[in-house]
C-alpha cells in the first residue's frame, strides 16, 4: 500500500509522488494505460517494474521490460515508456553524481 503525497491524472494514466526534497521529487509512481511522452531530467531515473511490462525506450535502446525488470536512464537522455496494456513502475531520481 501506498500513501502518496499527491496523485493526479496524466496524459498516460496517473502517477503519484511518494517521496520529495526541496520541492523535486525522489520516489513516484506511475500507471501507465497509454504510451508517455518523450522527455529527460538532470537526474539519475532508476525503474522498477511493479506491474505488467511494454518497451522503455532510452535513447536509442528499446528495452523490453516486464514484473520484476530493473532499468537505468542517465541524466539527460530522452526515454518514455510504452506499456503492453498496463505497466506500472516505481521510480527513484539519484543525483547525476550516482
């Protein structure tokens, strides 16, 4: 279970922040119904597949990802992530220093 310090509806599915420092978020997680869009952060993004699978793409690579799939996108490389019907993920952001 989990207790999110927000939750909203996106252009994917929804996505609920669990854990923030300094008003940037640590720890989110994501439902996706739909593919996200393309984008990139400063950080360090490290995925965790809680639920169902689909493709994160991460820059050029097209990584198939399923229940229990770990995945690591650097600071500034373009990703999004295309779900097989349902995917959800748990992501934590790590300083670019990681």
């Amino acid at each position: 279970t989990r207790n999110p310090i927000s939750h909203r509806t996106t252009s994917f599915g929804y996505l609920e922040l669990l854990v923030e420092q300094g008003g940037k978020p640590l720890v989110e997680f994501l439902h996706f119904d739909r593919s996200g869009r393309n984008h990139h952060h400063d950080e360090w993004e490290c995925c965790r597949v809680v639920n169902g699978g689909g493709i994160i793409q991460v820059g050029l690579e097209r990584i198939q990802v399923k229940k229990d799939s770990v995945c690591r996108i650097p600071p500034n490389t373009d990703h999004w992530m295309e779900p097989d019907g349902m995917m959800e993920v748990l992501l934590t952001y790590l300083p670019k220093e990681f």
